[in-house]
C-alpha cells in the first residue's frame, strides 16, 4: 500500500509539472491541443477531448507533456494565427516553458510547509548517537577504552558524529590488518628497514636462512573523513596500496616477531608492506553526564566493528509558529535540494559508481520503504525533494528538457531570429530517445538491485 501511495505522490508531480504548462499557455492565449500523462511509447490506456484540448494517458508513465498546434502538421489552426506557440515573443514561451518548473518549486515549498505546519517539526537529518550496549568479545579494546551503555558519542578522530551510518563509516575503514598501507607509510618503513639491514637491496629475494631484523610496530594514521563523506554526498577513497597474497601471510607470520629467518621466497620491499599493515586507531570523546569525556583509542576488528549496538535520537527543527515554518521549511528543503545536486556533481563526475544510480522503481520502492517506516509525513518530505530536484532536471540546457527549449529561446534573443525548427526538432528527438534510453537503463538496474536485494 505504501509503494501505492508513493506512485501517486510521484504520478501528482508529474500532473502539476505538465499544469503548470497548461496554465500558463491559456492565460496567455496560447492554444493546447494535448494535455498528456505518460510518453506516446506504446499503447494509450485513455484519451478524451474535452472542448479543444485532448486529455490522455499512455502506458510509458515515466512523464508527460503539453502538446501545441504547431507539433501537429494537420492542424486547422492557420500558419499565422497568434494562439500558435511559436507565434508568440520570446518573453510568453519562456512563461509557458518556465511555468512546470515554477510549479515544481511551489508544491515543493507547499509540502514541506504542510509537514511543517501539522507535525510541527521537521528533519534536521542529524541524530545524537548513543551506546545501546556493549556486545564486544572480552579482551577487545572497547572494553578497555573507558566507554559505557549510555554514553553519547560526540566525535571520533576530532569529527563530529551526527550519525549511525558516520559512526559506522569510521569504524568499518579502520578495520585491523585490511591488507592496505599508506603509501608514504610503506616508504618511510622500507627505508628504515634498509638501515636496519645494511647491504639488502629492496628488490632482491633475501638468503634462506638470513636473519633480518624488524622495526617495531605502529599504527597506521587515524582515518579522517569530511562531511560530504560522513553525509553519504561522497564516497571514501583512501588511495592506499594493496598487499599481495604472499605480502598478507607474511604480515600474519611476523606479526609479533623482532626477527625474520628469510625463507627464500622474500624481499625488504614485502617485509616493508607487512610490517606497515596494522591497527588504525579510532580517538572517541563521549559525553556522559553532561561531561566530555575523551576515551582511551579503540580498535575496530579486522570486520570494522568497534563492537557496539548504538542507538540514535534524531534532532528535530521545531516548527511551531509561522515564521518557525517559513525558516524551517526553507532551510530544509535548500539543505536537501544542495544535497542532490551534489551528489549528481559526484555521478557526473563517474565518483558515484553507475551500479548505485537508480531510477523510478527504486525511488517508488525507498519511497513506499519510507512511508512503512516513517509515516505520511516522511513520504511528503520525500516527494518535495523529489519536486525540487525534477525542477531542477527539467531545467537544465539539455535538448528535450524544458532547459533545452529555453535554451533555443535565448539563442533567438541574442541571434535575432528564431533557431532553424529542423535543429531543433532533430536535436529534441535525438535526447529525447537518449533520456528513455538512460531511464530504462536506470529501470533496469532498479531490477537487478531488487532481485538481489540490495534495494
């Protein structure tokens, strides 16, 4: 039911997006042939012609759109008549073409404002972590940090911790013995080990049976990992280098010895990635009592657990009053749309890797999982960032998109004269099939996501 309800929230935008157009044509006299929900791929459920307009829906519902007389070649409307589209100055079409983006913004804006006014609060997408308990094997160092049930975790490595998924960030990319070090770590350790061992070349397989004497361990650096990071905006790229397999069972072979007995088989260059492959340290300050309380350094395991079962209180903007829902509301919602962008930044720029970019299944999917868990109100949130983001997708300077249409608007303007209708319409076919392409590519990867569960 909650998948149901969510189809319709996202099939609502749709129908206000392709409003805004309508509106916007009549009020400037401009005549609407179609009024459309859905692509003309396929068959069409329904049509109607009410008055002058014709009202349908076809079966490819993955958007809509506003038909003018000047896209049909038979229609009756004379070449010249001012309720053609085209006939219109320059400054009508950008109102009719800006008018479903303006749209999108507003129910944006509305949604939140609504959530804000009835439930008196809203996300602040922050939570207070707290220890739940304890679960940790004896002997882990967790139980020797000072840390107990109930404490409020603040920062780890001098971060802030608003999260459960940055707390479980933290620890899982501080994993012992993971099989990567730190590049300048390695060097530093190679070149140590050369003084240690006078006359062994680093590249060269050490005698059998020669006694090479090793550093004393440390720790490798404290992992530190920004905001866009710790908010899921970007991924963690630690840029370390990987041990090989005969490099990881020496690592576990030599691990508390200051002697190696060569066997042969072995370089300085292994013995130096051995040796730098060790714990990360994870430097936690807790509050308890209302005290900050910097704990003795915690080591996850080689799993990347600390060995606790946290808990977490989300942080709330309260939205009582008007101007609290004004402020509140605007500040959410230009928090989440930032959000979105940069998280497009990072696909564009191939850091989100293609397998995690979904389409419409998953977000009618995480969007039914969203109202199941957190209520109406968390689906409505949902769907004005959805419509503050379509705003912006429909809206930039891409051929088929509402961008692209006032993109050849302000080539007319500075040009003079309008964009030859051939380019035009060649270009808009050519990214139109190429958008229904990437959605039913991003369909089918929504697919395979479900079938193996990773949605």
């Amino acid at each position: 039911m909650s998948i149901i309800i969510m189809i319709l929230l996202l099939g609502f935008l749709i129908l206000v997006h392709e409003l805004g157009h309508f509106i916007a044509a009549r009020s400037l006299g401009i005549k609407v042939s179609k009024f459309a929900i859905g692509f003309p791929i396929g068959p069409t459920l329904w049509s109607k012609k009410i008055g002058d307009v014709e009202y349908l829906i076809h079966a490819c519902l993955l958007g809509g759109y506003v038909a003018f007389p000047d896209d049909e070649k038979d229609s009756e409307l004379p070449p010249d008549s001012p309720e053609r589209f085209a006939n219109n100055p320059v400054w009508k079409r950008v109102i009719v073409i800006s008018a479903g983006v303006v749209m999108n913004v507003i129910i944006a804006f509305l949604l939140v404002f609504l959530v804000a006014g009835i439930w008196g609060e809203l996300p602040s997408g922050k939570a207070d972590v707290y220890v739940g308990k304890i679960v940790a094997a004896k002997g882990e160092s967790v139980w020797e940090s000072g840390m107990e049930k109930g404490d409020r975790i603040i920062s780890i490595n001098g971060y802030k911790i608003k999260s459960v998924y940055a707390l479980t960030l933290y620890a899982k990319n501080s994993a012992q013995f993971d099989g990567k070090v730190d590049k300048e770590i390695f060097e530093d350790n190679l070149s140590e080990l050369e003084g240690y061992n006078i006359g062994l070349d680093p590249e060269t397989i050490i005698e059998k049976g020669t006694a090479v004497k090793l550093l004393p361990r440390e720790n490798e650096p404290a992992v530190i990992l920004d905001d866009d990071i710790l908010k899921g905006l970007a991924f963690y790229k630690d840029n370390q280098l990987k041990l090989n397999e005969k490099q990881i069972k020496l690592r576990d072979k030599i691990k508390d010895k200051d002697i190696y007995i060569a066997n042969g088989k072995t370089t300085l260059t292994d013995l130096a990635y051995a040796i730098s492959d060790n714990y990360r340290p994870l430097d936690i300050v807790v509050e308890r009592e209302g005290k900050k309380i910097p704990l003795k350094t915690i080591y996850p395991s080689k799993n990347g657990y600390i060995g606790i079962m946290p808990k977490s209180k989300m942080i709330t903007i309260k939205t009582k009053t008007l101007p609290q829902i004004i402020k509140g509301g605007s500040e959410y919602l230009g928090q989440q749309t930032l959000m979105q962008i940069y998280g497009f930044w990072q696909m564009i720029s191939g850091r989100i890797p293609a397998k995690e970019v979904h389409g419409i299944v998953a977000v009618a999917k995480i969007g039914g999982d969203v109202i199941s868990s957190g209520g109406m109100a968390s689906g409505l949130l949902l769907t004005a960032i959805i419509s503050a983001w379509l705003a912006i997708l429909n809206f930039l300077p891409i051929p088929a998109l509402d961008g692209g249409h006032f993109m050849f608007m302000m080539i007319e303007t500075m040009r003079g004269k309008p964009v030859d209708e051939k380019v035009i319409e060649w270009t808009s076919t050519v990214f139109f099939v190429l958008i229904i392409i990437l959605a039913f590519l991003l369909i089918g990867n929504d697919i395979y996501a479900l079938i193996t569960h990773q949605l």
